[in-house]
C-alpha cells in the first residue's frame, strides 16, 4: 500500500486531525485497548515519549472527541460519535497495512495555519 492506496477517509481524517506521529501512535494507542484507561506514563512507556507530552497527546484527542478522561490521570478511548469511531478503525486498519506511508501522510499534511496561530496562544502550565 502506498501513500495514493490509503482510502480518502482516511486521508481526509489524517488531514482534519492528526498533526503528528506522536499523536496518531497515541490515538492508535488507546483505540488498541478500548476498555482500557492509560495514565500518561502508561503512554509515555508505550510509545517511548516523556510524560508531558503524553499528557499534551491525550488533553488533543480530548479535545478532538476522541478520547475521554477517566479517573484521575487516566484517559481512555471514547470517539464521539460512530463516524469518528469508523474513521479511527480504518486509519487503524491502514496503519496495520503499510505503517510507514499513513506516517509519511502526517508529513506530508501542511500544517493547519489557523491551528497554529491558536496554538501559540495557549496558555500552558509548566
């Protein structure tokens, strides 16, 4: 599978939402263990970041719909909506696929100009 073999919807989702490797292997993450709930370290063991950027990840997928806060640290897998759930089942189905062109496509996605221009104006607590 190459790059032009990943289904548009996918594409699309990857476009619309995914600005990072880091992200997606943290959303594939999650979506792996639906029931399960994931403390930042649990993530950070996994996809081999630090903490802090677990917890940016994660507060993302938050943000997006697609996850959820548990109790107390945890987050866990929680599409808001079936078309979400859709979505990330078949970025997950391609990933499996052909992993390195799905990574090369978050790449290849310019960065969203008006998410950026937001993003320097969040206020962080460090």
């Amino acid at each position: 599978m190459s790059q032009a073999d990943i289904p548009q919807v996918v594409r699309a989702f990857i476009a619309q939402n995914i600005e990072s490797a880091e992200l997606l292997e943290t959303l594939l993450l999650v979506h792996s263990a639906p029931q399960r709930e994931w403390t930042p370290d649990d993530v950070a063991r996994s996809i081999y970041t630090v903490p802090a950027s677990a917890i940016r990840r994660l507060e993302q997928l938050v943000a997006l719909g697609l996850a959820a806060r548990g109790a107390g640290e945890a987050y866990r897998y929680a599409p808001g909506t079936p078309e979400q759930a859709r979505h990330v089942d078949a970025l997950a189905a391609a990933y499996r696929a052909n992993r390195v062109a799905v990574i090369n496509l978050v790449y290849a996605t310019p960065p969203d100009p008006l998410r950026s221009f937001a993003d320097a104006f969040k206020l962080r607590k460090d």
